[in-house]
C-alpha cells in the first residue's frame, strides 16, 4: 500500500475560524484500494469526503490524485463519484434516466449510454428496474441505482458516505457482500465512510480511524483490531478490557498492572515496551476460563466475581468484577458449564493475549 | 374555496379517529357543523343569491349574459382582466424565482433578511402598500420629484394609468408567489445538486436538469395563486388604475353603484367565478386542489 493515488497532506478543515472539523490529516490511498474511515460522529469523515469530492475547500493542505493537485478544480471536474446516504437520486428521473446522467453531462454518443447503463443496471442486479421511478424502489434498490449512477462513468475514485446507513440490518449486510463484489469487479479506488466498526472489519483493505478530527491509526482491519496505536482505538473497535499497568526501567524491566501486580518480564512482551505507564489491551476472547490443572503458560490469573451473562448461543459475554477491575469475558459455547452469575470464576491470559500501548 | 379545502380531510380522517361505538358516527358530522353552518351562512347562499339575480332581475331571463359576450367594451374588459392578470403573473414569477431561490439556498443572514421583508410585505395590509404607491407615484412624490430634479421637465402621468395598477398588483401579489416558490425550493435537498456536480454536472447544467423542473410545482402553485386573485383584484386597480383599462370587478361595482343594475352585476360576478373556478379545475385536474398551499 505505499504507493499512493490519493494523496492527503495535511488537510486541516475549519468551518468558524474557531475549531478545527479535519485537524492535520495526511493519508496516501492506493488505486484500487478500498478504505474505510472509520470513527463516531463529529469525528470529521463527511468532512474529509466533502473536501475530496470538492464541495468544501481545505482550510490548509493538498490533494492530490495520480500526481495532479486537485484542489484548484471544481467538483464537477474531478471526475470522483459519490454516493449520498440519503441516495440522492434524482426524484423526477426514470431509473435509467438517473444512471444516464453523468454520461449525458460528459456529453458521450447516444448509443454508448445506452450500452453503459445497461452495464451498469446489470452490475447492481437492476437491469429490470430501469424504467421506475426512485420512489418505486425499495432502500436498498435505490442504494443500488446511486451505486450504478456513481459507477457508470468510470470514476478514478468512488466515494461513499454511510451508504448503507439507512437500511435494516439484514439488508445491510447483503449490501456489504454486495459492495465488496462490485469493487472486486470493477477495481476501482473506493473511499468508504461509516461509523460501524463491524462493516468497517468486513468490508475494507484499510480501515483510517478518526477522532476529533484526527487520524489515530490507518492499517488492515486485523492490525487495528489486534495492535491498535491508542486506547482511543482499542476501545471503539471490539469489545475490550483496559487496565492500567507500568513496565519498570531496565533490561530487565516487569510489567506490574494496578490491583493485580506484577505478571511478567517486559521482554516476553515483544521489543519496544517502554519504560512507564502503559495501558494494557486484552480482548475478552483472550481471557481464559481455567479449571483446576496448571497453567504453566499463563502469566496471571484473577478470581472474578460473575455479575451477568449474556449468551449469543456460540458464546458467552460474561461481565463481572476482579478486585477494583471491571472484567469482560468472552467463552466459547461450549466451555461455559458452570459459569453462573453471583458465583466467582479464574481466567487468566498469556503474554501475547495483552498489547501495551503507553500512556496513562 | 379554503375552507370548502380544509373541510374535505376532516371528513375523511374524522371517522377513522374515533372508536366505532354506537352512535360514535355522528361526531365527527357534529364537529363539521359550525364550518358547514358558516360556509352556507356566508358563501353558498350569497353566490347562489347572486346567481338568482343574475336569471331573473328584472325579468326570468339569459340576456345579461348575452350582453355581456355581446357589447364588445364588456369583451374587451373580460379580456383586459385576463391579460393584465397574466401579465402581473408573469411579471412576479420573473422576479419572485431569483429572489426565492436565494432564499432557499442560502443559509445566512442574507437569507434571513430577505425572507423577514417577503414576510412583512405579505402581512401588510394590500390597502396600505396601495396608499403607498399613490403616495409614490403621485404629482408631489418622490418619482415626480426626481424626474424634475434631473431637468426633465414635467413628469410623466404615472398614477391613474394601467402602468400603476399593474404595478400595484404586481407588488402585492409578489408575496405570494415568492412563497409558494420557496416552500417547494426549500424542500429540494442540497445534496442533489452536489450528486448533479460530482457526476460532472456544471452550475448550469445541475439547475436545468435538476433543479428547475423539482421547482416547477412551486411555479405552478404561485401562478395559480398570484392569477386567481388577480382576476377579482378590485381596491388596486379602482385606486391606482384608470377606468379605460378596467378589471371586471371595477364593472361589477360601477353597474351596482352608478346604474344599480343588480341583475346584469351579478351575471358579470358570475362570469368571474366561473372563469376562476375553470382554471381551479385544470390545476385540481393535473396537480390537486389540496397541494396550492404547499
Ligand atoms: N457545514 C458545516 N458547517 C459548520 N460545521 C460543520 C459543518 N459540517 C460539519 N461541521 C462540524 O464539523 C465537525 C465534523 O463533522 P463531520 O465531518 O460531519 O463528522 P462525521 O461525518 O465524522 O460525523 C462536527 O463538529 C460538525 O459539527
Ligand atoms: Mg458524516
């Protein structure tokens, strides 16, 4: 992924002269890639979009597309496509009409948007749809049309806010193969936004993780989820435990964590452990339940007192408390025996069930 | 007519709202009473008075209307009020567009102000803002004043001429049309012009393809609007215009006050109700009575 089509540098964004909506973001996308920005709300993604796609102006920075600067042109010349949440689709338009559209604005022959819409409506599964109105399709089927409209002429780069935002659970996610089929298809750049760290997970090469603005971490989904950069991040993607630890100077250095005390050699934890506070990331997958055999692999192990359950059938969530430290637990079906809630269960983790970030 | 409009969905959701007990049908007839009551008090047996007359005062007859297709002066006013209705209507939805569109796309102080004035001028009363152009346009007015002040020698006759009443009109009725455009504008969502830009539409381009024709329902409602009330405009014409161009209301009142020909005003009023209620039908026909106020 380092060689980069879509190039940020430094963007910073401020809409009253106050505050900064983008603060300083630089990020390089690769063609053909497909990347998520992903954070909460007010977080700033529409905003970078709406710069990209050139309907706001940066307050300070670049862009660049395939080596050219693109912030001195105007949306409509910079050939990227985007897809509204809201569809917008154009309500007094056939179907066909809508798809058409970008190709009669480009002024392509008759015959070719004929052919190209046909291409497109196939490509979404709407080829017999094409004479309705928006307003007789459902959602999800107007989601697909603004995907064919964005589609259709061949944009160098497709933009896609929250698109699937606005449709049911089940449909969202027919709509996310759906999309990852089409981008495979087609192979073109696609910059997806969405406040859904599941959709984020399934659907992208790289995931960009907004906060106030800010870029926290870009990397694939597995090292954003596994080996996030802050805390910030651990906890917004996956379920998590944080607790708060120090590692002791010297080669030697042990990592302690407050209420338990100390677990390990700083060195079994990988090199590049600091000297210092640190927060300590365990997923609640890596806690293990243990029974009465030794566990000569586990680092630590805490009593923890059951304060509820909840069964998602091929596992089970268990809340509850160790000490001070509220503990998230999550065991497989069926390993779940006597777990009850009110009783008091072990788990304990290894060395590598625990990623440090350092801070405090 | 508003309120033969605002009747018509209490009939038909009235039922539905209340439990089907026995005897629970009758409530939503004895709520509809008091508008029933006022609506025939007021309106159905006026106009069907007014009718009455205009068969049978002084004799059972059809003459006052053969008359007034006959004599061409009535013709000629019958048409006199169809064009300069036209005309005020064209005139305003040229200036109410640009001006509504600026409202409905901006979102600033900009915005704000020039909506507070729309909304002002719509809430003073039509017989001030007449006073006003006779005030105006008047020999001792500002207008006069200017045209001598720049060495033109004696101004112009502007009051008393259908250039003033047309004006009039024109500045009355703008209000109205300003606000059927911009309750229809407002409701057109930014982001189909910024889809129409993104699929490589330019400014141009994006309006005539976009927005112009989901703006179209607001030019149909003003039209309909700012015509209708024209073609009965009385008190702006009677005091700004002149008697050679009169408006077919000026005849209804110049046949009862000067000649007390009630029979033959009458038929001309009914004239002007049929004529208002035909282009009522067209528009209830292709776009619906129930959408003319937004
Ligand atoms: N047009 C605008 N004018 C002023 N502030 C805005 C505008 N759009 C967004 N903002 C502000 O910028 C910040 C980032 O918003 P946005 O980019 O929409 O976030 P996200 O898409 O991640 O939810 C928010 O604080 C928001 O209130
Ligand atoms: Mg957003």
């Amino acid at each position: 992924m380092s060689d980069s089509y879509l190039r940020l540098r430094n963007i910073v964004k401020s809409y009253d002269g106050i505050s900064n909506a983008v603060d300083d973001i630089s990020i390089d996308i690769a063609k053909g890639e497909f990347i998520t920005f992903l954070g909460p709300s007010g977080s700033g993604k529409t905003t970078t979009l709406m710069m990209i796609a050139g309907f706001e102006d940066p307050t300070r920075g670049t862009i660049d597309l395939d080596g050219k600067d693109l912030t001195a042109q105007k949306p409509y010349q910079r050939n990227i496509g985007m897809v509204f949440q809201n569809y917008a689709l154009f309500p007094h338009m056939t179907v066909a009409k809508n798809v058409a559209f970008p190709l009669r604005m480009r002024g392509a022959p008759r015959a070719d948007i004929g052919r190209r819409v046909a291409e497109a409506l196939e490509l979404v599964g709407l080829s017999r749809f094409s004479e309705r109105h928006p307003r007789e399709l459902s959602g999800g089927q107007q989601q697909r049309v603004a995907l064919a409209r964005g589609l259709v002429f061949r944009p160098d780069v497709l933009l896609l806010d929250e698109p699937l935002g606005a449709l049911d659970k089940n449909l969202r996610e027919q709509m996310q193969v759906e999309l990852k089929r089409i981008h495979r298809e087609v192979g073109i750049t696609m910059v997806y936004v969405t406040h859904d760290q599941t959709e984020a997970m399934t659907m992208s090469d790289r995931v960009a993780v907004f906060n106030h603005g800010r870029l926290e971490q870009v990397a694939p989904p597995l090292e954003v989820y596994g080996r996030p950069l802050t805390r910030f991040v651990g906890e917004f993607i996956g379920d998590s435990n944080f607790l708060q630890g120090r590692i002791e100077a010297g080669a030697n250095g042990k990592l302690s964590i407050d209420g338990i005390g100390p677990v390990c050699e700083a060195s079994k934890l990988g090199a590049g452990a600091p000297a210092g506070p640190v927060h300590v990331l365990i997923r609640p997958e890596r806690l293990r339940l243990i029974g009465t055999e030794p566990r000569p692999d586990l680092v630590a192990t805490v009593q923890m007192r059951v304060e509820g359950t909840v069964n998602y059938g091929d596992s089970l969530l268990v809340m509850g408390q160790s000490g001070r430290i509220p503990l998230r637990v999550r065991i497989a079906g069926m390993e779940s025996g006597d777990v009850r809630e009110g009783g008091t269960i072990s788990v304990g983790w290894r060395a590598d069930d625990m990623h440090l970030i350092a801070g405090s | 007519m508003a309120g033969v409009v605002t009747a018509a969905p209490a009939t038909a959701t009235g039922p539905a709202a209340v439990p089907q007990g026995p005897g629970a049908g009758a409530v939503p007839w004895l709520l509809l009473m008091p508008a029933t009551a006022a609506l025939v008090l007021l309106f159905v047996l006026p106009i069907g008075y007014v009718l009455l007359l205009s068969f049978t005062d002084p004799q059972v007859s059809l003459a006052h209307y053969q008359r007034i297709f006959a004599v061409p002066l009535y013709t000629r006013i019958l048409f006199n009020t169809f064009a300069t209705s036209l005309t005020v209507t064209v005139i305003c939805l040229l200036l109410a567009y640009p001006l509504a569109y600026v409202i409905s796309r901006r979102n600033d102080w900009i915005s704000l102000t020039l909506l507070i004035c729309v909304a002002v001028c719509f809430w003073t009363g039509f017989i001030v803002r007449t006073y006003a152009w006779l005030v105006i346009l008047g020999n001792k007015g500002p207008v006069a004043a200017v045209w001598q002040g720049l060495g033109f020698g004696a101004p112009p006759q502007l009051l008393f001429t259908s250039f003033a009443s047309t004006l009039g009109m024109t500045h009355i009725l703008l209000p109205y049309m300003v606000l059927a455009l911009y309750s229809v504008m407002k409701k057109i969502d930014p982001n189909l012009l910024r889809a129409a830009a993104s699929l490589g539409a330019r400014p141009n381009a994006a309006f005539r393809a976009v927005f112009l024709p989901l703006s179209l329902p607001g030019v149909v409602n003003g039209s309909i609007l700012v015509f209708t009330i024209c073609l009965g405009f009385f008190v702006t014409p009677i005091l700004l215009g002149t008697p050679k161009d009169m408006m077919i209301s000026q005849l209804v009142n110049q046949q009862i006050e000067e000649l007390l020909a009630w029979g033959f005003a009458s038929a001309i009023a009914v004239v002007l109700l049929v004529a208002t209620s035909i282009v009522l039908a067209i528009y209830n026909r292709f776009v619906g009575l129930d959408r003319l106020w937004g």
